[in-house]
C-alpha cells in the first residue's frame, strides 16, 4: 500500500494580508495528480485541515473540493483535527463521509477507532488517528497529568491495547499507523506556527542539512519536556507504532526513522523560505513499513528573504533571482534612506515585509529614545529627536525650519493668551 503522509494545510491562511487561497488550490490539485499518477491508496492530514475555528466559505469550498478530487482520483482520507481546528466544526458529517471513503478523527473517543484497510500486498493497515489533545481537558478525562507528554503517551497506550486485541488473535499482521498533531521533542520549527502551549522563538532547520535529512533522538523523562513553558513531547512516546504522522511543525524532517513531520504544503513564514514543500510517501507490505520516500510541490509565488543597503539592493543584477517572488527585504543603512519602501516596490513588486535594521555602532544602538530627550536642550532638540526616533533618520534642514517656526508660533500663542488674561 502506498500511503501519502501530509499535514497543515492551513486553508483559509492569508500570507502578511495576501490571500493564498488561489495557491492553496493549486497545490492540492498538484496532491491530487500525484495519487493518480503514483497510485496512492490512503492519503493522511494530520491536523490544522483549516487555519481557524471559524473558517471562511472559501476554505470550506476548497476543502470540499480537495476532498472530492482525492476520492475520485482513487483515495481513502483520514483527517485529524489540529489546534486550529475546531474538532466538532471539522469532524460534522463525519458518520456519513465515512462511507465515502473520508474519515475524520476528531474526538478522544475515536482514538481508538481505526480505519482498517487491506494491504495489496498483504496484510492489513491500521490507522489511528489521534485529534489534537488539549491536555487539561484529555488529562482529566483520562485521569493522566494534564501535560502534553502524559496525554500523548496515554493515548498511544490505549492505541497499543485495542491493536493488540484486535489484531492480536488474525492471521494477518497490521501495519499500525498513528496521527498526532503535537510539538516533538527536538522539532525545528518556523514563524508561522502557533505555539502550542505558550511564545516560543524558534529557529530553522540548519541550511546545510535539508529539514527532511534530519534524524532527531529524544530520551523519555518522566517529566514534561519544556522550553519556556512549551510542551514538547519525546519522541520515544510513540515507540512500538510501524509509522507515525506528525502535524504542527511546518518543516519536513524525521525526528526518528517511523516518526516524520511532512510539513506543510505551502511556506506561510519567510522562515521558510528555503524549506522544500510537499509530502511523504509511505509503503508498506505484509503488516510493516517498507520505506518512505518524499514528493515535493510547488504552488503560488516562492519566497525571497534580501538583507543589504538600498543601493545594492536595488542596483545589484545578482539579487535579480528575486524580482518575481514574495519577499521580506531588509534594509540595513545607517540611516533611514529616504522612500526606501517606495523604491524597493519598484524593483521588487512582491514586497510583503520591510524591515529598518540600521547597521550601527554598539554605542549608537545603546542610545535609547529616553536618553536623547534627557540631554535635549531645546524645545527644538525635543521635537527633531522624536522625529528621528519614529522615522529613523534625522530630520531635514527644511523640516528643522518648520518646526522652529511651528515652536516660534506657539510660543507667540501661549504669549497672548497669557496677556489678555
């Protein structure tokens, strides 16, 4: 059986105000021609299907669509609600999809609850799908510590008993797949995640190692893994399952040999913008899992992240690469240029992000807002200041003549006014 793992589709996300709805169709149709052309038995969503509780009717439409397109082209779905989803929103009408072929899990309940189909191969495959579990509410229910590594490990427990019991007894072995949404122990993450649990920056995948490379180990404390107050969860959790499908983390990469992210079909951060998107192909044969293999797409504008002084960003031919792309551009002049923003849109029509990072001194960097109006002398000094901080370059000779006029005028005002009381 061959089975494609992918996750986060996010549908509905708009990328710094521009919509990708169109990209998003684009590249599950892309997910589509691949199940026919490869001959995908079983397609995998392992959480956050829509980008918001209340998702707008565009992405619903483009699910259903999605969903209609999979079926036809010869696939079963099994979907898994994420910590965007709402889980009763995503999983309605789950009872009668089901007979089409599209299986959602979105309750605790149906942890338990495997889709079960024959392996052409031989064998059986056995795919449960474990919704995002919101620990205080799972930890009471399930009567475990109410942190992420507790849960998770709880509900792997429960995966492993009813397995054994169901399959325990047949003639034929079960490839056990599992899908969680969750942060694991050791995942690199990006900008565009929202945490589960708490703030946490998180940084790339190292450029030289391609995310998909990657092979992450993880002991299994007792206690819940944390950075700051996020829990992460050991990948040594899910010890014993043939392959588990990971969602919440939007870079590809293997935290162990059965335990892979597939990241997200498309970037939705500028921190991945060197992230290979697409999904992952799983085979399995007689009961186990025989290899897995990456597929990649390619969808909507790439990404471009330029960093230098304005005039080599826009004179230099070698940042040409760029012209066409979604891009964040950092300009890193001592001072402010003047219409920098304005002047980069014309070389750079896909200009989404700009950011003012003046390339200075320490001793200028240490210079706060605060300090400068404590040495200002001047009424005049006051007021150039707070231009220079909001603007981030001084003010001009004719801006300086204005404002001492302006002060010159107030002053005459408050003057007369004193008089005439």
């Amino acid at each position: 059986m061959l089975i494609l793992h992918t996750s986060d589709w996010h549908l509905g996300r708009s990328f710094h105000g521009t919509g990708l709805l169109q990209a998003q169709r684009e590249v599950l149709g892309q997910m589509a021609a691949t199940v026919r052309e490869r001959g995908v038995d079983l397609v995998l969503v392992s959480g956050d299907v829509y980008d918001r509780a209340l998702p707008a009717a565009d992405a619903v439409e483009i699910l259903d669509r999605a969903l209609a397109e999979l079926v036809s082209a010869g696939a079963v779905v099994v979907l898994t609600s994420g910590n965007h989803d709402s889980a009763i929103r995503l999983g309605f009408g789950g009872h009668l999809m089901g007979a089409s072929g599209v299986h959602f899990r979105t309750r605790m309940d149906q942890v338990t609850a495997p889709v079960v189909l024959d392996d052409p191969d031989g064998g059986l495959v056995a795919v449960y799908g474990v919704p995002y579990l919101e620990p205080r509410h799972a930890g009471q229910v399930w009567e475990v510590d109410p942190n992420h590594t507790a849960v998770t490990a709880e509900a792997v427990r429960r995966i492993h008993e009813d397995a054994d019991t169901r399959f325990g007894s047949q003639d034929q072995e079960a490839a056990v797949i599992a899908m969680a949404h969750l942060f694991a122990a050791g995942g690199a993450g990006s900008d565009s995640e929202r945490d589960i649990g708490a703030d946490l920056p998180q940084g790339e995948a190292p450029e030289e190692q391609a995310p998909e490379e990657q092979e992450w180990q993880a002991d299994c404390p007792s206690e819940e893994l944390l950075v700051g107050t996020l829990g992460q969860v050991p990948v040594s959790v899910f010890e014993g399952i043939d392959y588990v499908a990971l969602g919440h983390l939007h870079g590809r990469q293997r935290m162990a040999e059965t335990v892979r992210y597939s990241g997200s079909p498309l970037p939705y951060s500028f921190s991945e913008a060197n992230h290979t998107k697409g999904g992952l192909l799983v085979r399995t044969a007689g009961g186990s899992v025989t290899g897995v293999e990456t597929v990649d797409w390619s969808a909507g504008r790439k990404l471009a992240v330029l960093r230098g002084r304005i005039e080599d960003l826009m004179d230099d031919p070698d940042h040409a690469w760029a012209e066409d792309r979604w891009c964040q551009i950092t300009v890193t002049d001592p001072v402010r240029p003047p219409q920098a923003y304005r002047r980069l849109k014309e070389r750079f029509d896909g200009l989404l992000n700009f950011v003012l990072d003046p390339d200075v001194g320490a001793a200028a960097r240490k210079s706060t807002y605060a300090a400068r109006l404590a040495a200002a002398t001047s009424d005049l000094e006051v007021c150039t200041g707070f231009v220079e901080h909001v603007r981030q370059r001084p003010a001009s000779a004719s801006e300086t003549a204005l404002l001492t006029t302006a002060l010159a005028e107030s002053r005459n005002e408050l003057e007369d006014e004193g008089s005439a009381a």
